[in-house]
C-alpha cells in the first residue's frame, strides 16, 4: 500500500531479493508495460519460479531477471529508479543457509539509496528470525538511519505486540538533492 503511491506507469523498479516473484510481481504490475523492473536473486529456482509468475501474466517483457547477489545491483544499473524493494533473510521452503548477509546488504542498500530518483523509495523488510538476522537488520538500520535529514525520510515500522525477533519494516523516501 505505502509503495504503490510511488510508482507510475513508466518508471523503472528494482527487486533485490526476488524470492518467489511475490514483490516483482507487485512492481511489474505498477510499472505497467511500458516500465521496467529488474529483479536479483542468487538463486536459479528462485527466478526461475518468478519468470514463470510473469509468464502467467503475459508480463516477461516487463522484467529483467538477474542471477546475481543483490550486491552488484549499483555495477549493473546506471539509471536512477523510483522504487528498489528488500526482503531480507532466507528464500521460505529452500536452504536457510542460503541467507542474505551484512556485507552484501549493506553493498546493496548502498546502491539503492544511490541510485534512487528524486521523490523515489526504498522499502526493506527485516528478518531477525535466524542466524545473522539481528546483525544485518542493526548494521542496515544504523546505515539508513544515518542517511541526511536533508536529502531523505527514514521511517521504521513493525507490530509491538509481537516477540522481538518479528520482522519490521524501513521505509527510506529521496526527498531531493537539494535539500
């Protein structure tokens, strides 16, 4: 709901972590036919089950499928996007110890922020569930929360009637370079 009243026709999306083509999915749908999105994932099932999604659909034209970590997203893309979309830790049903990890992460988030355009988005849902959860959601949290006032709006939200290890959510808008 809160990133669908960022994204148009037109524009161009990134997926970080496709997973099973939910949130590609959403993007794709956003953009339209005539947008772009590009969706990254470090496992083949992965973005073979998502290309199969968009095939149901009719909308493979409007995704590109990456076999790459997340990571490499800023070597890969040049052009400024409106929205990039995060879903941190492992692919629900494979191999747990196939995990997103700080230092890739934090590669990424570096990226998305960089490449976001002026009034774009960057959403990051949190998983602290398992092994290396905690420390990847506390070093990506201090990274954007330590973003310019000037330049972006960081907003965090998650249940507080949950246990702790739930996931949250962060929300990073690009208010403007200008300030």
């Amino acid at each position: 709901m809160l990133i669908r009243q960022y994204l148009q026709p037109g524009d161009l999306a990134v997926d970080a972590t496709a997973g099973w083509g939910r949130d590609t999915l959403f993007l794709a749908e956003c953009v339209g036919s005539s947008g772009m999105v590009h969706a990254f994932d470090v496992q083949a099932a992965a973005l073979a089950e998502t290309g199969r999604r968009l095939a149901e659909r009719g909308w493979e034209k409007r995704v590109i499928l990456h076999l790459s970590d997340h990571a490499h997203l800023g070597e890969i893309l040049k052009d400024p996007v409106r929205t990039v979309m995060f879903n941190l830790g492992y692919l629900p049903g494979s191999d747990h110890r196939v995990r997103t990890e700080p230092a890739s992460t934090l590669a990424a988030l570096r990226a998305g922020v960089g490449l976001l355009r002026d009034g774009g988005v960057l959403a990051v849902t949190l998983y602290r569930g398992h092994a290396g959860g905690e420390k990847e959601a506390a070093e990506a949290e201090r990274y954007l929360g330590a973003l310019p006032a000037r330049e972006f709006s960081v907003l965090k939200g998650g249940y507080i009637n949950q246990e702790a290890t739930v996931p949250y959510w962060i929300l990073v808008e690009r208010k403007g370079r200008g300030g």
